[in-house]
C-alpha cells in the first residue's frame, strides 16, 4: 500500500500581548515595558524556534523512512518474488528466443508444453510463442487447449472445447464477416503481446528461408 506523499508544512505561531506583573498601567511606548516584553518575546522566539527545529528534523527523519520502506516494497518484494519459483510460473526467462521459421501443424503439435517447455499457438496463420503467457496456456491453464494448436476457430467463436480445434488445415471459410473481424482482432492483440515465429504451412506449402538479419529485424519490431 503506497503512502500518500505530502508536504511539511509548519504553522505560523501569532504573539500575544503582556501586561506588567504588579498590574499597573504603562504606556506601551515606555522604556520599561518594551525591555520587559522584550526579553520574555526573546525567551518564548528562542524555545519556539528549538521546537520548530526538532519538528522539521522528526518530520524529515520520518520523510525519509517512508521512501525507505515504499522502495522496499517496490523492489524487495520483487527480489523476493524472482527468487521464489518464478521460473515455475515464467518458462519463457530461461528459454532463448526461438528463431523464426514456418511449421506444419505436425510441428507445431510438438509445443503444447508438455513435450517442451515451449509453447506455440497459431491465430490467422500466423504462430506465436506464447511460452511467457504459461499460466494461460500451459497444460494446467485455462486456454491450454490451444497450446501447439491452430486457436483461430476456438477465439472467433469464443469456444473452448474440442470442437473449435480441427486435425487438418483450417482455412476458415465457413466463419462469417463478424468471426473473421474478430479473428484478425485477435492476431493483433498476439503481435502486441507474444513473439511472432512464423507462418503455419497449408498442406503441401514450402517453408520459407529466414536469414538471420530478417529475424533479428522482426523481433525489434515487438520490442
């Protein structure tokens, strides 16, 4: 819970007015009640100022413990967090970049996270690396059906069954303009998100070359 930050600011102390102790009557232009309103004024200026000087140094003290402990729950739980089974729920921090090329649907069938802690999907022909997105997708996650699959059918018509998934190649011509809309929404949201891998192959289609500048090239696009 962050604290709200605010400034210190100290009150202005007013002066009040001082009457002689035997409770006569001067002129407040004599000499001996401007000396003696003098030095209690000095005394009263003296202890006040010590006081606002012990304030301001509690207040900055406080000030500074307060950044103190928002800085460690900024970063010291998040030390905390990496170093306790992170890597169990991110696979994708110790897996490298996977170099981009084209795969078949036998292929891709090989990265549904059980066989290899990779994971791949396919959306509008296009396949991702959605390995970072684990808990999503893995085989315990709640879209996990989609892991090594063509998701296209399953996301455009908001099904999670086996149904949506097809064992051939899915040209999705039978989906209607309001599916296909939503099919090409959900690629986007994918290149925003995941790495862009490559193109899923239709039946009988060659895969293409990468060079290594071509793939370097499209990963920084993403980053």
């Amino acid at each position: 819970m962050a604290a709200d930050d605010g400034d210190v600011k100290l009150g202005t102390l007013g002066s009040g007015s001082e009457s002689s102790s035997d409770g006569s009557s001067e002129s407040p232009g004599g000499a001996g009640a401007t000396a003696e309103g003098g030095g209690w004024a000095a005394a009263a200026l003296a202890l006040l100022t010590g006081g606002g000087e012990m304030l301001l140094n509690v207040a900055l003290v406080a000030l500074v413990l307060l950044g103190a402990y928002r800085l460690w729950l900024r970063w010291g739980r998040r030390g905390l967090g990496a170093g306790a089974g992170a890597g169990e729920e991110n696979p994708a921090g110790s897996l490298p970049r996977m170099k981009k090329r084209d795969f078949s649907l036998e292929q891709l069938r090989q990265y549904d996270g059980s066989r290899t802690p990779r994971i791949l999907l396919a959306v509008n022909g296009k396949v991702f690396d959605v390995t970072k997105g684990s808990k999503f997708y893995g085989p315990a996650g709640p879209y996990g059906i989609f892991a090594g699959r063509d998701a296209s059918r399953g996301l455009a018509t908001f099904c999670l069954d086996k149904d949506a998934l097809r064992d051939e190649y899915d040209d999705l011509s039978d989906l209607n303009a309001v599916q296909m809309e939503s099919v090409r929404e959900w690629e986007m949201q994918f290149k925003e998100k995941y790495d862009y891998v490559g193109r899923l192959l239709k039946p009988g289609e060659e895969p293409s070359e990468y060079t290594d500048e071509e793939d370097t090239k499209d990963h920084n696009k993403q980053d």
